[in-house]
C-alpha cells in the first residue's frame, strides 16, 4: 500500500469544564476524536456544572491561561482553533491577545454566554469584548438567543429575522456566522451559513430529547476538526465550511 497516511488535524480547544463530561472542553475532546482529529485544551473556567444547572464558575488568573496557551503555541502547530466559555472581559482580551499573536489558519467561536440551564457563562461587562472577538475568528455558531446578543437585537421569533440578525453580524464583522435555528419554535429546525454576500440554508428536522446539554459545544468542535481535516495546510475556503 502507498500512498500518504490522512492527516489528522490538530485542535485546540479553549474553553471552561463540566465535570459530567457532557459539556465544556470535555466534550470538545469526545467530539474532535470522533471526528478524526487530535484534541488540545486550555482551560478558561473551572465550572462545577451538570444538565440541572451551574453551581459554581472558578475564573484562574489570566496569567496562568497565557501560560497555557503559549505551552501549546510554543511546541505544537495549531490547525484549528475553537473557542468556548470565555467567563469575562479579562479571559476574552487574552485570549484575543494571543490570537493575534500566533495568527492561527482557522479559528471557531461557539459564543457561550448562558448554560442550557439558563444560568450566565459569560460576565453581562463582557459581551461587547466578545463581538470585538469576531474580527479575529473565522466562523462564529450561534444559536437564537446568542445570536440576538451579538446583533444588539431583540431576541428573534422567526427565521427570517435570525438571518437578517446573522446578516448584520457577518457585515459588520466580516465573519462566517452558522446560525442554530433550534430555539425557534415548530418542527422544522433550519441552519445556516451566512456571509457578507452569500447564505447557505441546511434544513432539519426538530430531535425530540431532553439531552441538549453540551451540544453547541460538541458541534462547534466537530466543524472545526472537519473543517481543518479538509483544508489542510491551507485556508478554508467557503466550501470547506459548506461541505464540514
């Protein structure tokens, strides 16, 4: 047999924990493996979560996460960034800082802000720290409620309001934004790809399970692990995402 052997992408993620795994960066390790990628973390939070709720956040000194971070840049080459809980504005400017810094090919934003639970996961001083954040990430996977944050809009009640949300957030910031349509009410729960110029819808279908806790977090790690398996070396392009 010959040939070259696939190559694994190498994805960092940084993000706050769950101890029940279901969510937080353990949950970004499961799915990066399972989608065929070799898993990095950094921790942001310490959280004492589970599906009922969030117990307690420890937020560790940003020292300590620049030591983090610059411990995985130092040695190993970045594939795909993807980035979690951020906790407040100190953690996001750092890890904006750092982004900066060593410029990686392909970065994901799973803007979490509140727990499935409802409780807050993101300091209400630090969200417009998070959408400065778009200007230096590639995709950003919001679901309604979030996506609503980052427009500075009224939480949207229909579709077509979520992608005129998304539409403003990607011109304003020139960023690719996956909109989740799963908060909306009905059967049909649509997604989509927008762009400064360009929408791609992908309908669905509602899931009928209580089991939601985690799932942003899973999927944005698994866009990013496939994305970066297809890219390669390279940028991704549109199709990269479109075809993840």
């Amino acid at each position: 047999m010959t040939g070259a052997s696939p190559r694994i992408a190498r994805v960092l993620s940084i993000a706050g924990t769950d101890p029940t795994g279901g969510a937080g960066i353990q949950a970004d390790l499961k799915s990066i493996a399972a989608n065929g990628g070799y898993g990095m973390a950094v921790v942001t939070a310490l959280v004492a979560q589970n599906t009922h709720g969030v117990r307690s956040v420890h937020v560790p000194p940003v020292s300590f996460l620049r030591e983090q971070l610059h411990a995985v840049s130092d040695d190993v080459e970045i594939d795909a960034v993807k980035i979690g809980m951020l906790a407040d504005v100190h953690v996001t400017h750092t890890v904006s800082e750092w982004l900066g810094q060593v410029k990686p090919r392909l970065v994901v934003l799973d803007p979490v802000m509140i727990a499935t639970s409802g409780d807050r996961l993101l300091t209400e001083d630090a969200e417009q720290a998070l959408r400065d954040l778009l200007s230096v990430v590639h995709l950003v996977t919001p679901n309604i409620p979030e996506l609503a944050i980052l427009a500075g809009s009224p939480v949207a009640t229909s579709w077509s309001a979520a992608l005129r949300q998304a539409q403003h957030v990607a011109e304003t910031y020139g960023v690719l934004v996956l909109a989740k349509g799963g908060h909306l009410a009905g059967y049909l729960v649509p997604d989509a790809l927008v762009g400064v110029h360009t929408v791609r819808e992908f309908p669905g279908f509602r899931i009928d399970t209580p089991n939601t806790h985690g799932t942003g977090c899973s999927f944005s790690s698994a866009v990013a692990t496939r994305v970066a398996s297809r890219a390669g070396t390279a940028a991704p392009s549109l199709a990269h995402w479109g075809d993840a």
